[in-house]
C-alpha cells in the first residue's frame, strides 16, 4: 500500500480508504502516517495537507480530539501557497476544527465563508468546494454527536458527486 502514488493511495479504494471502510479508523490513520513518512520530499504540499487532513478524519473517528486537531494544523496551506482551485481549503479545515472544539459560531462563519466562495467559483473549483460545504453543514446538523456520527450519511446533507481530474503521475 506505501508503494502507491498519491491518487491510488488516497484518492480510491485501494489505500487507506478500505480501512476506513472497515470501520478500521486507527489502523487507517497508521498506514496515512506511514504513507507521509515515506513520501518525503515526493509529495507536494497540496498531497500533504489532504493527507493530514485525512489522518486528522480517521482520529477524530476514533474519539480522539486532539490528535486530530494537531493533524488539522498541520493541514493547512498559507494563503501565499493556495492556487485559486484550493482557495476554500482553509476556510474548509477551520470548519473542521471548530466542530471538533465544539464551536458552533466558527463552525457557521466557516459555512458562510464557504458559501460566499462558492458562489463566485465555477467548474471542479466549485464542485469541490459544494462537496466541503455540505460537510460542513453535516457538521453542523449534527452538532452534538461524535465525529464519525456527523461525518456520515446520517447527519449529510446531500452531497454532490465530485469528479476531479487524475492527479499527477496517474493514467486518465
């Protein structure tokens, strides 16, 4: 599994996600830790931050809040470093962050701040940042449960189907 690229490992069933699948949240956030540990240099700071972001995902799902927050911080991009396709990444990540710290009005902010990014996006930009935003609003339906509760389908509100482009080093 360490041997894929970062589209096979993250980004389809082949990687980490079949242990999330499993229900396997710590042995997921193991193989993503082992994964960035072995990319080095190899993955470029956005591959990076999606992966933190997804470790941050998996520890969370097992209760453990601070650790995930921790794996959160690591996941943001400087402003100076964002392209406009990832403009709403950090807005994204704050939202995560404010559910796990259970604060409702950052959490609103980051919806609002979404929303209004979302209205002047178009294409994959838009479609990505649609898919974030209705996380978010899961999130925030559901307030008060776990995590691995508000993330699923039980609290989602309807989520667009995102299909991105096959990311570098991967056959279209």
């Amino acid at each position: 599994m360490l041997s894929l690229n970062f589209a096979e490992f993250d980004q389809s069933s082949g990687g980490w996600r079949i242990l999330a699948d499993w229900g396997c949240y710590r042995g997921a956030a193991a193989v993503i830790r082992r994964y960035v540990a072995a990319g080095g240099a190899a993955l470029t700071p956005p591959e990076r931050a999606i992966l933190y972001f997804h470790l941050a995902q998996m520890l969370a799902s097992t209760g453990d809040r601070t650790a995930a927050l921790s794996a959160l911080g690591l996941s943001q991009r400087a402003s100076a470093q964002q392209s406009k396709r990832f403009a709403s990444w950090d807005v994204y990540v704050q939202g995560t962050i404010a559910f796990l710290r259970q604060d409702r009005r950052s959490l609103i902010d980051a919806i609002t701040g979404l929303e209004k990014t979302a209205a002047g996006q178009a294409g994959t930009a838009k479609l990505v940042t649609e898919l974030n935003l209705a996380t978010l609003r899961g999130l925030r339906d559901c307030f008060v449960k776990d995590y691995s509760v508000a993330y699923s389908s039980e609290c989602a509100v309807a989520r667009p189907h995102v299909s991105l482009p096959p990311a570098r080093g991967t056959q279209p």
